[in-house]
C-alpha cells in the first residue's frame, strides 16, 4: 500500500514537470518567440540568411532603395544611395546584426512568415533562393534628397508628413553614414562623439523651446481667464526670485496672445505657464503625448514631461518657454506641428505604405489611425496664430509663395552652451497639406534665422511634389 501511494507521488510530480513544461512553452511560443525571432543577434536566423535574398525596398514611386544580389552563391545586401537611408533603412549584416527597418521589419523581408508554405517547401527542394516580401515606404526620393542636401554640413534633422494620413514623407538625420561601407567604417562609427550611427528624427531628444509655446497655447485657449489683452512685455520678468528674460532682452510692448506667440515673448508665455499651474500643464502635454507611446509602425523613443504632481513655479515657467527638463524628438514635433493644421487631428506616423510578396500580391498596407488631441475651434485659432508668425513674425523666412504656411521658431538652450535652431510649421496649397520638423543641433542661432528657411525650402519641395502623389 505504501509503495503504491509513492508511486502516486511519484507519478503527480513528473506530471507537474510535464505540465510545467508544457506551460513554457506555450508562454514561449506565444509571449516570446517573436523577440527571439527578430533579434538580430539570432544565429539561426544568419544561417538561415545565406540562403534567402531579402526582399526589396522601394520609395513610394518605385524607385529601389535596397536590394539583394547573389554573389558567389551567397546573398549580398546593397544599398543603391548610400549614406541617403541609412537612418530609415539601416543596415543588414552578420558581424553588427541589423538597424531600423532592416531589423524591424526582418519577419516580412525574410519572408519568415511566408504567403505560402507549399511554396517554400518547393523553393527548398529545388534548391532556389527563397525570396523575400518587398517593402513601399511612404517616403518620396526626391524629397529625400532634398532635405539631405539642406542638412549638408549641419548636425540635426529634418522630417516631414502628410499631415492629414500621418505618412512620412522624408526623415533625414545628421551626421549619418555608409551602410554599403560600414563594414570598415564601424569603428571610426561607434567612436565618433558625434554618434553617426544614431537616427535623431526618432530617437535624438531636444530641449523644444519656444516650439512648445504651441502646446501652451492650446492650454491658454482652453482656460481664457488667464490671457492679459494687453500684456506689456518690458523684456524680462521676475518669478519665484528668478529673472528670467526675452530673446535678446527685447521689450515688445503691449501685446495680447496672437501677438504674443508672433513674436515669441517668453515673459508673457511663462506668466500664464505659471498661472495655469501644473495639473494644467501636465494635462494638455499628455494629451500631445508627452511621456505618452506614440503609436506608429517604426520604434519611436518617448518624448519627457518628467514632472510630479506639484511643479513648482520656476519649472512651470519653464515648461512655458519649452526650456527646463522636457525633451522632443523631431518627428514627435512635426506631429505636433500637424495637430494644428489638421482640425485637432493627431495622425499616427507611418513609413510602410504596403508589404508585397515576391509575386507582387499586397500583404500588408499601412493603415490611418487618428487622435483626437483639441477641439475643432482651438486648433482653428492656433492655426491662424501660427500663419501670422510666419506672416509678420519670427516665421517670416519659412514663407512661400502661393502657399499658406504656419509655423513656430524655437532657440533652445542646452548643455553644449550653443543654441538648438528649431523650426516647427505646416503647409498648404490646394488639397496637398504637409507638416514639418527642422532641428539644427548646436547651431548657436535662432530658429527663425537658421531653421526657418531651411524649413521653407523642404515644404516648398513637398507641396511641389503634392504631398501624396
């Protein structure tokens, strides 16, 4: 009898271990196969490599971005514009593992989940290459290049979107590098102070500046009572025993809020920062998704509103001017920038327009997703603030002819003791509407003297090129 209740015993634990096992795997199958799969230090996944050729990538007009040729039986990835994507494309290779869209979206360019088993299994036997899914991104070559050849020279980036679908139209980021050269560049590369091989439109976070007014406005406009239509600006202002001033110590004289965003007056801005108070300030940065996901289809680092529940006076003026703690990333701003022109509308951000299989059938399309972030009448109402800064203020460089175009500068101080240049703004003519970000890192000048033009120009060229074509 004894022995018979140790064998139970015995039986009930190996089950226990059994079922154990079982739930492991399930867990893993289900919860993590996926990150071991795409991780791009996966060996198996190497190996299985040599014997696939990644699939295409496209503009979104057909011209081919990256490619695969077999050489000497093996596939060899090549990148036809060097340096041009290699912050939107990235790189592809055994000894380094993969960047962006090379390792994002691997599954699809390996076809690791293919349109059809039966076919794959043929391709194995036959001993053909297997081939993978191509990719059309929603970027235009042409305004690519252009946003390439006005970051010449300069550390920064630039990105610019439909506006109304959320479609990256171009992102560009400075410094870069070769991928077809990375190989032998990599450790001049992961040395470089300068940090090459970092995409800033996505990952890089910047101080925003008087950028941000725009988020603050949008707070004041919610909460009138709070607005002087006849602020007398005298240049600087005392809060909490911290004097702090306008750009250059410029006193502007009596202004209301228009006035006040045109001409970028930081007093005035940190008064009514200080009066809305935290809760205030908090609320309507997280509904711009500040310390929020933003929801795209790529890897977006999170902007920073890194504040507790009682924000003290000092840091709410601050926060007002866009200086203290909070951090942007240029593609988070230019969604910003859109919000404004699209009746309130914040657009999810997306690269891919459409995943095809060898066979050129659609398996995937990039898909719209909208939030709503202010009503209908304040994003009216900072619309038309936003034109007249261009029109009569600090804007004024970012103007194009037979074109409206809104806009916001931003100097931005920073540890580096030299100014970030930023430019923020829209544009429209006819149906074509396009948002953009411009950030020139460590400029040392003002947004509306170095940033804006630059950002007219790209907007010129996208609206050229109508946006959505």
């Amino acid at each position: 009898m004894e022995s018979n209740k140790k064998i139970i015993h015995l039986i009930v634990v190996i089950s226990l271990l059994f079922l154990s096992i079982i739930g492991y795997l399930t867990y893993f199958q289900i919860f993590r196969a996926t990150a071991i799969l795409d991780n791009p230090y996966n060996k198996r996944q190497w190996e299985r490599e040599d014997n696939t050729l990644r699939g295409r990538i496209y503009d979104r007009n057909g011209v081919v971005l990256a490619e695969s040729d077999v050489v000497n039986e093996r596939p060899v990835r090549s990148y036809p514009h060097n340096q041009l994507y290699s912050h939107v494309i990235g790189y592809s290779y055994k000894q380094y593992g993969r960047s962006a869209i090379e390792s994002h979206y691997n599954q699809q360019l390996m076809a690791l989940n293919p349109e059809s088993p039966v076919a794959r299994i043929r391709e194995q036997l036959a001993g053909d290459m297997i081939k993978g899914n191509d990719l059309i991104l929603t970027i235009d070559h042409e305004i690519q290049r252009t946003a390439e050849r006005l970051l010449q020279g300069k550390m920064g980036s630039i990105v610019v979107i439909n506006s109304t679908t959320g479609e990256i139209l171009s992102m560009v980021s400075k410094p870069d590098f070769n991928p077809n050269t990375l190989v032998t560049d990599w450790g001049q590369l992961v040395n470089d102070e300068r940090s090459p091989l970092m995409n800033r439109s996505t990952n890089g976070l910047y101080a925003p500046g008087s950028t941000y007014k725009t988020v603050i406005t949008a707070a004041i406009l919610e909460n009138i009572y709070i607005i002087d239509e006849n602020y007398d600006c005298t240049g600087s202002i005392i809060i909490d025993g911290y004097s702090l001033s306008d750009y250059g110590n410029t006193a502007h004289g009596s202004l209301d809020l228009t006035e006040s965003l045109v001409v970028s007056c930081n007093t005035n801005f940190a008064r009514m920062t200080v009066d809305l108070e935290g809760e205030k300030i908090r609320e309507i940065s997280r509904k711009f998704f500040m310390d929020r996901p933003i929801q795209g289809d790529i890897p977006i680092k999170q902007s920073r509103f890194p504040y507790g529940d009682a924000i003290e006076p000092t840091d709410l003026a601050a926060i007002g001017i866009g200086q203290g703690r909070l951090q942007v990333t240029p593609l988070h701003m230019a969604l910003i920038a859109s919000t404004f022109a699209n009746d309130g509308i914040m657009m999810n951000p997306y690269i891919i327009g459409e995943v095809q299989s060898p066979q050129g059938r659609a398996l995937e399309r990039g898909s719209q997703q909208e939030n709503r972030v202010v009503s209908h009448e304040i994003a009216e109402e900072i619309r038309a603030m936003m034109i007249a800064v261009v029109e009569r203020g600090t804007g004024r460089r970012a103007a194009i002819p037979g074109a409206v175009v809104g806009g916001k500068t931003g100097t931005a101080e920073n540890e580096t003791g030299r100014s970030h240049a930023w430019f923020i703004g829209f544009a429209n003519r006819g149906e074509t509407q396009v948002a953009v970000a411009v950030i020139l890192e460590s400029q040392g000048e003002a947004g509306g003297v170095a940033a804006a033009p630059i950002a007219g120009e790209i907007m010129q060229e996208a609206l050229r090129r109508g946006g959505t074509n």
